[in-house]
C-alpha cells in the first residue's frame, strides 16, 4: 500500500517547486527592464548629478573643474536681472498658454471633432504646423515678421490697409507677444489633437441625454463636456507648463533673447551662459534651477489634481 505524504511535506514540495519559478520570473522582469534602466542611469540621472557637481565649480568646460565655488553660482543667478527677466518671460508664457492657446484648441477640436462639414481637411491644416520642426517654424515667422514691407507679410499687409510696419522683433514690448504668436501657431495643434480624442471618448448617449433634459448646446458643454474631458486638459495643461518653461529653440533662431534682453527665457539664458560664453559652471546652475522648477511644479500638479475620471465609469 502506498504511503500518502504528510502535510508538511507537501507543503515543503510545493514550497520548491514555486521558488524556482518565482526566481525565473523576476529575472525576466529584470532582464526586460534592464535596456530602460540603463537608458535612464546613463542619459538621465547621471547629466543630472554630472550637472549638480560643475554648478558647485567656476568652470570653462576645459580640464578638471578645481575652482570650487560653492553655492556663489545660486546666489549669483538670483541676482541677476536678466535671469528674473527670463523667469517672468516663463511665467508670461505659461499665462499666455493657459489663457489663449489652449481655450483656442479646444474651440477648435470642438469644432472639427464634431459633424463640422469638411472636418477632416480642416484637422490636417490645423494639425500641420505641429509637424514641422521648430528651426522651420522660425524661420517661417522671422519671414513674416520682417520688418521690410517688400518682404514681410504682415506688414505687407498692414501697409495695404492703410497702417503702418512695425519691427515686430526688435521692440522690447512687441517681442514677447509676437513670440506668442508663432508658439501659439506651431502648438495648438497638438492641443487640439489631444482634446479631439477626449471628446472621441466621451459616449454620445451622455450629451444626448443631456439635450432630452433640456439643456441648451452651451450647458452642454459646460456641464457635460467639460467635466469628462478633465482628464484630458490637465494632462494638456501639464504639458503646456512644462514645455512654456523649457522653450528654447523657436526664441533663440528668431530673437536670441532679445531686444536687449528682452525675450530671454531660461533655456536660452542657460545656453547663453553655458555654451556661449562657456561658463558652463554657472550655466549647469541654471539647469539645476530649472530642474527644481520643473520637478517641483510635476509633484505640486500631479497631488493638486488628483480626480476620479468620470469617463472610467461610463
């Protein structure tokens, strides 16, 4: 008669058996997480800590960093004027952005994402300038904004009707705005794009329930569509934030911060003092700043706005 193993020794048998499978597992998870971990350490952590290490350094980029400074290069920046003149320019950006672009995309991908004849030729125009590069995009716009009537569009046509041309560029209080302008065109695209698939996502049954109720096409939107792309426009708003404060290559080709100054950002007045003037010391300084800046609003955002998503129980 064959003897039935106790209890305890099944439970040791079992216990055996899912260990080497466990161990195989987890190496797999590791095996295929290992090209995105080491990606990360060598592209992303160690610039950052590389940079921490020059900005405590008064260094030209040429041999070993020995001059150590300390933190002279931190209270340096906050003293500069331009580089609080390019911290306003960031926050005027964002104000812009939050305020004109994106209600203007989601005008627009109300729109064109709905029974709107000839939709799908206006979301290809719409969409198009996104796609071009921004070195394109400048030099587009430094076009347009010459400041030559023969040779500038929009004083071309000002000129027409009876205006008169402006150097859109080269005044201290025309700049930022005009700059405004030509980021509003190359990115509101890609805004509109994203709420053009929040709206795709909300059921059509919710807003038609909403008209049997009653509701006009304004308190539908308000009421109803609104609160189910919520997802949608704080994710664009998050973007918008983040890409206002890191804007670099559009301001520098057309501007290089100029006038005097005045459309200097932070990411031109790093690459200024860091590429250009090689204080590479004080320009990783900047980039630390920077750094902070971004770091702190993502954990400040991502805490204030977290909301159930209407459309996840829909």
């Amino acid at each position: 008669m064959q003897q039935v193993p106790a209890i305890p020794d099944l439970l040791k048998l079992k216990k055996g058996s899912a260990s080497p499978r466990k161990f195989r597992d987890n190496l797999t998870v590791f095996l295929f997480l290992l090209p995105a971990v080491t990606l990360f350490l060598v592209f992303v952590l160690y610039p950052i800590l590389q940079s921490v290490y020059y900005s405590l350094f008064s260094w030209k980029g040429f041999g070993p960093a020995v001059d150590f400074v300390g933190v002279n290069n931190f209270k340096n920046i906050l003293s500069d004027k331009v580089f609080l003149k390019a911290l306003k320019n960031a926050l005027l950006i964002i104000i812009f952005s939050l305020s004109i672009q994106l209600p203007l995309s989601l005008l627009l991908a109300t729109l064109v994402g709905r029974d709107l004849p000839g939709r799908v030729f206006f979301r290809t125009v719409f969409f198009m300038p996104y796609v071009l590069s921004e070195v394109i995009t400048a030099l587009m716009w430094l076009f347009i904004y010459n400041p030559d009537p023969e040779r500038g569009f929009i004083n071309a046509v000002l000129i027409f009707f009876g205006g008169t041309s402006h150097a859109w560029l080269a005044k201290p209080d025309l700049v930022m705005p005009a700059i405004f302008v030509a980021l509003t065109w190359k990115y509101f695209g890609f805004h509109m794009l994203l709420f053009m698939t929040g709206l795709q996502n909300i059921p059509e049954e919710v807003e038609e329930a909403g008209r049997m109720d009653g509701a006009n096409i304004f308190q539908s939107f308000w009421y109803i569509t609104l609160p189910l792309l919520g997802s949608t426009i704080r994710t664009s708003v998050y973007l918008s934030v983040l890409g206002s404060i890191q804007q670099f290559i559009l301001v520098w080709i057309m501007t290089k911060g100029g006038p005097v100054n005045a459309s200097e950002t932070l990411a031109t007045y790093m690459y200024r003092f860091g590429f250009v003037r090689f204080q590479l010391g004080y320009g990783s300084a900047v980039a630390i700043y920077m750094f902070i800046l971004c770091l702190t609003f993502s954990l400040i955002y991502q805490r204030l706005t977290r909301q159930p998503d209407y459309l996840s129980g829909l």
